[in-house]
C-alpha cells in the first residue's frame, strides 16, 4: 500500500513510478487528512496490507510533513510490518531518514530505509522556482532514482543508501519552521481571482474557504503550495516574497503547467 501526499504533484508524480513497480494500489492522504480536518475526526484509521507499506511525499524543513507525520500515528496499519519511505526534496532530504525510523519504532514497524529524489523546488514561499526547462531537466534526472527505488521495494531490498543527506543539525530546524515559518497570513488573492474555487478544492488542509470577496485562509496551512501554484490565473500571491516567481505543477501525467 502506497500511502501519498503531495502539494504540486511531485511526490504524486514519484507515487505513480514506484506503483507501476510495486503493483500496488496509491491512497491519497490529502483526501483522508482533509476529510478527518473537514468531520473534526483525529480518530483511528485502519488499513491491512499484504504488501509492505510506502510512504511517499515531499520534504518539509529536511523531515516528513508534520501532518502526514500525525496522520500516520493516527493509523492502525496491519498485515505487513514493513516500512518504506521515498521522499521528494528540492536539495537533501536532512533529518528524514531519522525521523522515518523514529515513527517506525513507535508504530513497532519495520523501518525498510529512506530513498530520495530530487525534484523541481516548488516552494516558492521561500525560494524560486526553476524555469520549465530546468525543471524538465530535474523530473528527467529524477525517474531513474524512483524507477530503482520502484524495484527495490519490490525485491524487498532496504533503501538505505539512496538516502540523500544533509546536516544533522537541520534535525534542529522543525519546532522553529512550524512556529515561526509556516504561516498563511502573506497569502492573498489580487483582481486576478476569477472565484472559481480551485484553492478550497485543492488544499489538503481544508483551510481555505471561498467568500465573497474570494478564498479566505483560516490558520491550518501547511505550506504544500497547492493553492497558489494551481491558481489557473496566478492570482494568488505570497506576499511579496511570490512576485513574478513561476508556478510550479506537475499533473498525473508528469507533465508541467506552462
């Protein structure tokens, strides 16, 4: 089972490859974590699965999404007591690796290993955005990487060594990201919002609502970016921090949004 959560589309991209690999069924966490924020439902999901579980999803402050971390510790996972992790990350994916092998033991699963790819830098709260062409340059380099991550999962071979480090004083990082970082106060729409309700859609968090002066941020953001790179007219911004970047999306079909 291929757990995937995914902001704009790269892990979603990666969850794809290794299930044509794996032939194992992709659950979409955006879905199920918006839906128990949606019912106000922290309680208990199960899931059985033959096969090993795997986690596939981007890399926030160098460790898994705080809220897909959560969500996970919120599960039942029973059948197989093997743990694969693949993460997306735009330079290294940090602390991760450890991380993944902390939530394992407390989940008394059997950590498999970490495997990494680096993808188009998509958090453009922070950093820019590579032009279409890099970024067709990076998803090419980047198949290979989730092509050997795809058979080592179905060989039942550990990804210890497609780990991408970085420091481990990142580790540090977290607490400080989420508290100080991870903010949707910047974000605001400008004369350019058609109100057609993409964000509300799209948000994994369920914290936009659409008024009637446009999308309304309501304080649960977890800086995915699905909102402001999935605006069909660019009209969301970040700030100031956002102008004139690219928007970065990569559909099903691994194709990028012009």
């Amino acid at each position: 089972m291929i757990f995937c959560f995914s902001g704009t589309g790269n892990s979603r991209y990666a969850a794809r490859i290794i299930a044509q690999y794996t032939e194992d069924e992709i659950v979409d966490l955006n879905e199920l974590i918006r839906s128990d924020i949606e019912r106000n439902d922290g309680g208990i999901h199960g899931f059985a699965s033959a096969k090993p579980y795997v986690l596939v999803c981007p890399t926030y402050c160098w460790n898994i999404p705080l809220a897909v971390e959560e969500f996970l510790r919120r599960c039942d996972l029973a059948g197989s007591d093997k743990f694969y992790f693949c993460l997306t990350c735009g330079s290294d994916t940090g602390a991760a690796a450890k991380g993944a092998e902390k939530l394992c033991k407390d989940k008394k699963m059997r950590f498999m290993g970490l495997g990494a790819a680096r993808m188009p830098e998509n958090y453009i709260a922070m950093f820019d955005s590579p032009s279409y062409d890099d970024a067709k340059g990076i998803i090419s380099c980047a198949r290979p990487a989730l092509e050997s991550i795809g058979r080592k999962i179905a060989q039942g071979q550990p990804l210890v060594e497609l780990d991408i480090p970085g420091s481990p004083a990142k580790s540090k990082l977290k607490p400080f990201f989420y508290k100080h970082s991870v903010k949707d106060k910047k974000f605001e729409t400008t004369g350019a919002c058609t109100m057609c309700g993409l964000c509300e859609k799209v948000c994994p968090m369920a914290n936009i609502v659409l008024g009637d002066k446009g999308p309304e941020w309501q304080g649960r953001c977890t800086h995915c970016m699905a909102c402001i790179s999935r605006c069909p007219a660019n009209a969301i911004e970040y700030g100031k921090i956002s102008l004139g970047k690219r928007r970065y999306f990569l559909n099903d079909n691994g194709e990028q949004r012009r």
